[in-house]
C-alpha cells in the first residue's frame, strides 16, 4: 500500500507507509505493563517483543489491530527482573526497536 505524502516543497512523492514509525511506547519506562501507540498498522499482526541487555528475548506476544491509530496494553510483565530492555515491534518485513526501562 502506498500513500501520497506532500513536503514543504510543494512536490508530491511517494513513500512507504512502513518507513513511518509503526509503534512507539507511550512511556520511555514500564512497572508492570507497557502501553504502546501503533500507527499505521494493516491486517496483518503486530508482534512486539523484548530483550534484555544481553539480546536474549523475555517475553513476546502478537497483536491483531482493528484501527489506524490504537493503544495496545502488554499486561503480565511483572515479573521481569529491573533494567534495560529494547522493545521490538515488527510487521511483516519491517522491524522498530526502542529502548525503554522497566523501573520499581
């Protein structure tokens, strides 16, 4: 799928939808669940999942969203142990990774 995008130039071009940000933590950091702002997402699922330090995966779980624009609540991360953790989302293809901190 592909969108018209205008720039300050007053051209038009072309541009993947995917090149946007698909997701993004509302937080920079976490206690017991994350929320996370999806955008532009298709019919296909989002999978979200997180690595700890040493790049090993923690946990992960797959959401189908509905809307262009949703908030998607990770409940149950509780019992990660505190520290640094990259956020992986990735649809189809196309991966974002943030850090984020999952403090006390």
């Amino acid at each position: 799928m592909v969108d018209i995008v205008r720039c300050k130039i007053k051209r038009f071009f072309f541009c993947d939808k995917f090149d946007l940000m698909i997701a993004k933590p509302r937080n920079a950091s976490f206690i017991d669940n994350l929320i996370i702002e999806v955008r532009a997402a298709f019919a296909i699922p989002l999978q979200f999942s997180l690595r700890n330090e040493h790049g090993e995966i923690c946990c992960k779980t797959e959401k189908r969203i509905t809307n262009d624009s949703e908030f998607v609540n990770w409940e149950g991360l509780n019992d990660l142990p505190y520290g640094i953790y990259t956020l992986e989302c990735s649809q189809g293809n196309k991966t974002v990774e943030t850090k984020i901190v999952k403090r006390i």
